[in-house]
C-alpha cells in the first residue's frame, strides 16, 4: 500500500448514498410565514451583479430558516413514503442484505498477519471490529461501537481502525450521526480493554504508530472557542503515549510551529512514520493531488524540534509514491500525461533524472502500483472501466507481464505489505461481478480466494448487458459512458434511464458491483454512469479539463451523455433521471439549469450547490485547488458560471428534483442544498414537484447505519422511477 493513501483522509470519496428528500406543493413555504427569509441581496464581483435572494438560510441556528428546514423535511417525508412500490424496494434490499451471513470491509493486515476488519451481519446496522491471526486463524470480537455507546443517545460507528505495526495495539475511530468528528479510542487486543484516554477532535487523525508502539502521531483540530471560528483552520501534528493524558501531547507539526514549510491555515498537516524506511513523511497538501511532502529520519523525534527536509513540491508533480529501505518510487503525469512510474534515491533524490520504473502506456491509463520484495505491481485502466494487472521483477531487464484475472474486471485495488515481504492482494469488481479478494502466488504464478465476506448469489443479475460507450461531447472530446440493462431490453424510447456523474477532484467512477442499484434494471430501466471531465477516468488531462475554469465540460459532458442515450433509443423524451452527490450536486444541477427540458427529474445529494460562497464554509478554503477563489477574477467568474443556486432563472419550467442533506455534514454546508431548493421553488413553472430533504441523525453519507442506506437510496431510485413515469411508482 502507497502512503498517499494513509498520509491524509480529506474530503472526495464517491457517494451513491446520502441523505434524501421533501416537497414542492406540499411543502413551499407560505408567504404570510417564510416570506422574510427572501431578501433583494446583490453583491458585485469584479463589475458582475449577482443576486443572492436566500443569504439568509446561511444563517441555520436562525428560528425561521430551521422551521422551513423541518417544514420542508416532514412533509417531503410523507411525499416520499406514499410512492408506491417504494416499499418494495426497500424490502428486496434486506432480502439481498439476509442472503450471506456476513460482509467484511475495512481490512488491515499486519506485518506479523494479524487481520483488523469490520464485519456485519444481516442483524448489525453497522460494522463490528474483529481480529485473526491470518487468513485462516480464529476470529474474534474486539468492539462493538453501537453497544458501547448505546445510552449516548447517538447513532455511534468505526469510521476508521489503525493497528500498531505488530497488532497489540488498535486505535479505533468513532463518529456519531455522521458527523466524521471522531473519537479516538485505544484498545489493548489480547485484554480485548480500552485504555482511559478518549481523544476527540480528530476528523484527520490517521495514526500512525511509533517504532516501538507506544504511541502515535495524530492530526487534531482546534477546540472551538469563539464564534465564526473555523474548526478546520490551523489543525496540528500531536504525539501521544498511549495511556498518557491528550491534553499534554506533544506538538510535531504545525502553522506555528514550522513557518518555514509555509503551511496554510486550511492545509491539514499529517506525519507518517514509515517504519520500513526508517523515515518520517511530512504532508501539508490540501486536496491538491500534486504532494508537497517532506521528511526526516526517525530519530529527529528526540529533538525538541524536527528539521524537515523538502522531499517535492507541487511543480514536481507527484501524485503518490512509495519507499524502500533506499529508494522512493514516484507516480507522477510529468511529462506523461497517462501517468508513469519512476525510481530515485531516498537519501539524495533527484527527481529530474530519475529512472523510469514503468513507462508512460500510449493506449491505457496507469492507474496504481504496489511493491513487494521481488516484483513491483501495478495496474492499468482504459477508459476507466477495462483494468488489467501487470508484475514486473526487480532483475534487471526484466520485462513486465500481464497476468491473468479470474474473471474480466473493471477495477482493481491492489495492496502489500510492502517491500520485504511478497504478498499481494487484489481486490476485482465490475458492474455485473461483485468484488472478491484474491492472493497471489508470485511461486506458483496463480490467485488463491481469501474473500472473508460470506459468499451470495443474485441470479436476477445474470441476464445483464453492460456496453461500455465513448460519446461525442459538445467540442468532439469522446467520453466514456458505461451502460447497464436487462438482456432483451428493446431500445424503442420507453426505457427509464438513470445517469450518475461526478467529475471532480480526478476521481474516477471505476466499475462496481451494487445489487442495490441494480434494482433499477430489474424494473425495466436502462443504468449508466457518465465519466465526465474533471474525474480521471482518462487521465491527468481529463481531470484538469473539467476543473476551475474548465469546469462547464463537466456539465456539457453529462448532457452530451444524456442526449446520446435519447438519440439511440435506450431511453426517450420524459424518462431520464440524472443523480449526482457531493460535487457531484455542480454536475447535475448545473446540467439542469442549462437543459431543464432535456430531464424528467434530477437528484442532488448533499451537493456543492452554491459553490461561490463555499469559501465561507469550514471545509471551503481546503477546496479551493479544485473549484477556485473569489480572490482571482478569473476563477471567480468561473464559480460564479459553474455555480446551480445562481444559474435558476424565474418561469422556467425546471424538472422535478430532489435536494437532500445532512444537518451535520462538515463538507457541504447545509444551507447550500436548502438555497438552491429554496429558489428553484420558488422559480420553477412546471408544476413539477421540487423536495428537500434534511436528515438531522446524518453528515455527508458516511457513517449511516444500514436501514438508513437503504431508506436513502429507495428514495432516491422511487422518486426517479415516480417522475420518469414508470407505472408502479406513480402517486394516485
């Protein structure tokens, strides 16, 4: 496993399930009641008027702003509940959930293989933490988070488990009501007992463990001390001795501390001490893929301070990386737009000349790598949805070989334990093949099973068809659109499409299998997932063509998407649904609001919706290498165009849509769902309903227990089956 992946936990992780809904005629606020919170607010920015009729939702401990969230919510409720047929999806989803005994994520192996892992049972609303010594060892219970919490009075989950280097230790974090402000807590494994510390603050913690397993360094926010103050802001590296008061823990890492690496109040500095190099790994990246990174050997912990030395900066372009006892390993698209790999020393590097590990491919994407003691692993994607493995050993001139899967897949996810030992792990899935965990022999050249989720069939999904397209887009860029039927569906227009997108932060929508989205092609309707610029399904380039100010590709990629799909009869005027999350809320509501006539119904879950003010948000300033700054004329003309809550115009008829969030989401604020809602009731001429939902026991989708995932995402497929028009799920 690379040390991006550890080195810090930020915000982008792909959503298909949040929080859900409410309604337009049934709850639009009155007049005579809601009237004041409609304001004529216009600001300029840099000579462009733009007005902001609903600022004051911003205000959410506002008496009135809560009443229309709780109006808006109650009765959206019932709104949701009376569709019929949505029942019924909720109840083959605990049918598909009761067919395997067991479901097993999160899993971390030690060097000495002792497996962490949560496992949940068709009983358990969410994961429990269990031990064994290898594979094939005994399991065992060490906690249980929704027991342990049970008189709190909150929903409790593990959001995240960091074993010590030799598993006697596990540091487990806890989250209520998905809020991601997590507890730290500490267990000792074979008494199976907490130590007394309980740390909190540590939405980015990422232990990461000692030499000697004492202890851990940790990320902590600031405690909140006066209004306004932003929690995120100014967050610092800690050491803590397990069983040691936190309040005294040493300070490592910081803005204070360490003004000559120039860190950014909203940056999160994180430590790594990577036991295998004997090195400390210093990030003070935002969610800017290029690393800032740097090191220092492990005894500079005995100092009173450490002194860093610059590893890369942005300008050297290093997406990832990897060490041995000697050398670094780089992932970089410098001068290689489809990524390679490179090798320099740890000690001296010097990245201009560098040794090239594994070359630039003209034809795929390299998309990951993973070192062991005899061979470096690596993985290639093209057009996002066809991966490959390939092994390539250390002797020289070796060439690489591409091995062969157990069956044709889409994604892969590959993990060590590094470069002194040989095991490898593989992760495969596709649309229509659930995942499955793999070892393989690099003696025997052949993968061994070691899934540890109970095995399940879903013969409804025998049957599927999954065509994986490139479409023209609106300037002639093809773009990947993956689509997903029952065999013998006719394309004569009459299908009920549902498209998802998300196009940020050069995240890729890799196949999976959901036997829970699925649920869509069983009633009939034709699944497709657009792959649109600003994700990195095709590269570095893919992702920066729809960022800042590129950003409209996005949008203009899924309508582009949207129009193939009609032009082709898979589906037909009427009948398409299109879903995005997060930053995913940019994508479709700003496709809306440039075609409204091209959709039946668009969905927004705890969406980016006014992204123009997203700066005055905790989590915003972190943001801003993705989507840009008020502060810069140019990216701020690009919010202000890529922004859905400022593109709704007054009489037009806008589709149905369904807005949602959480009321303790620390991504997206939840006033921006509520404005855009808000105005596009306010606007919209079609008659069609407009539903805002705000869950008050959720955050950002992380952290729900099972009903609630399954309750969220039947609202979600109800409501697009409802407005696409499909028999069983029209409202009497």
């Amino acid at each position: 496993m690379t040390l991006r992946c550890s080195l810090i936990r930020l915000a982008t992780l792909l959503l298909f399930i949040a929080a859900t809904n409410s309604s337009l005629e049934a709850a639009a606020p009155k007049e005579d009641v809601f009237s004041s919170l409609e304001q004529n607010l216009v600001e300029e920015y840099y000579g462009i008027k733009v007005a902001d009729p609903f600022r004051s939702f911003e205000n959410t401990g506002d008496p009135l702003v809560q009443k229309w969230f709780r109006v808006q919510s109650e009765t959206s409720r019932k709104t949701l509940q009376s569709i019929p047929g949505r029942s019924s999806l909720v109840e083959k989803m605990h049918e598909f959930d009761n067919r395997r005994s067991s479901k097993v994520y999160n899993l971390t192996i030690t060097d000495n293989d002792r497996y962490f892992y949560l496992k949940e049972r068709p009983e358990d609303e969410t994961g429990r933490l269990y031990c064994r010594d290898r594979f094939e060892g005994k399991e065992r219970l060490l906690f249980d988070a929704r027991k342990y919490f049970a008189k709190s009075g909150k929903e409790y989950v593990i959001s995240a488990l960091y074993p010590s280097n030799d598993g006697s230790k596990v540091a487990i974090a806890v989250s209520a009501d998905g809020s991601e402000n997590s507890i730290l807590l500490i267990m000792d494994v074979a008494a199976k007992k907490l130590y007394p510390e309980r740390i909190d603050r540590c939405r980015f913690a990422s232990p990461s463990w000692l030499p000697d397993n004492s202890g851990f360094l940790y990320n902590r926010l600031r405690p909140v001390t006066q209004s306004g103050q932003n929690p995120q802001s100014d967050s610092k590296t800690l050491l803590h001795r397990i069983g040691s008061n936190p309040s005294n823990d040493r300070e490592i890492l910081s803005r204070t501390l360490n003004p000559e690496l120039h860190i950014k109040s909203e940056e999160i500095p994180a430590v790594e001490y990577e036991d295998k190099s004997g090195y400390l790994f210093a990030n003070v990246s935002s969610v800017e893929r290029r690393l800032t990174i740097y090191y220092a050997p492990v005894s500079e912990l005995s100092k009173k301070k450490i002194s860093w030395k610059s590893l890369f900066q942005p300008s050297d372009e290093i997406h990832d990386f990897a060490v041995t006892k000697n050398d670094i390993y780089l992932y970089t698209p410098k001068n290689a737009p489809r990524f390679t790999v490179l090798k320099t020393s740890l000690s001296n590097p010097d990245i201009q000349h560098a040794e090239t590990v594994v070359p630039e491919d003209s034809t795929a994407l390299l998309t990951s790598f993973a070192l062991c003691s005899d061979a470096i692993y690596f993985t290639h994607s093209r057009h996002g949805v066809e991966a490959g493995l390939f092994r390539k050993e250390f002797t020289p001139g070796a060439a690489p070989g591409e091995l062969e899967l157990p069956f044709k897949t889409g994604t892969i996810h590959l993990s060590s334990k590094g470069f002194r030992f040989p095991d490898l792990w593989v992760i495969i899935a596709g649309w229509s093949h659930n995942s499955s965990r793999y070892r393989f022999d690099s003696v025997k050249h052949e993968f061994r099973k070691e899934t540890l989720s109970s095995p399940v069939e879903y013969p409804e999904y025998r049957d599927l068809v999954v065509e994986e397209l490139m479409v023209p887009s609106h300037d002639g860029v093809r773009v990947p659109l993956s689509v997903i039927y029952r065999k013998g569906v006719a394309r004569d227009g009459k299908n009920p499409a549902f498209i998802y997108g998300y196009g940020a932060y050069g995240r890729s929508i890799t196949p999976f299998f959901s036997p829970d989205m699925l649920l869509w092609t069983i009633r009939g309707g034709v699944l497709a997932f657009a792959h649109v610029r600003g994700g990195g399904e095709l590269g570095n380039q893919w992702h920066t063509d729809g960022m800042k100010t590129t950003k409209s590709n996005s949008w203009k990629d899924l309508i582009s998407c949207a129009e193939y799909l009609k032009a082709e009869g898979y589906t037909g005027a009427g009948k398409i649904a299109i879903n995005g999350a997060s930053a995913g809320g940019i994508l479709v509501g700003k496709a809306m609001t440039e075609r409204p006539d091209l959709f039946a119904a668009v969905i927004a879950q705890v969406g980016a919706l006014n992204p123009l003010r997203g700066e005055e948000t905790p989590n915003g300033p972190v943001n801003v290498p993705e989507f840009g700054t008020i502060k810069n004329p140019g990216e701020c003309m690009a919010l202000i165009e890529m922004d859905p809550y400022l593109s709704i115009k007054k009489r037009v008829a806008y589709p149905a849509a369904l807005v949602t969030t959480g009321l303790n989401d620390p991504r997206v604020a939840a006033w921006q769902p509520g404005k855009f809602a808000a105005r596009l009731q306010k606007a919209t001429r079609s008659g069609k309903p407009v539903l805002f939902f705000a869950d008050d026991k959720a955050g950002h989708g992380m952290g729900n227990t099972k009903t609630r995932e399954f309750e969220t995402l039947a609202d979600v497929l109800s409501f697009a089956l409802w407005q696409t028009g499909h028999p069983e799920f029209q409202i009497k």
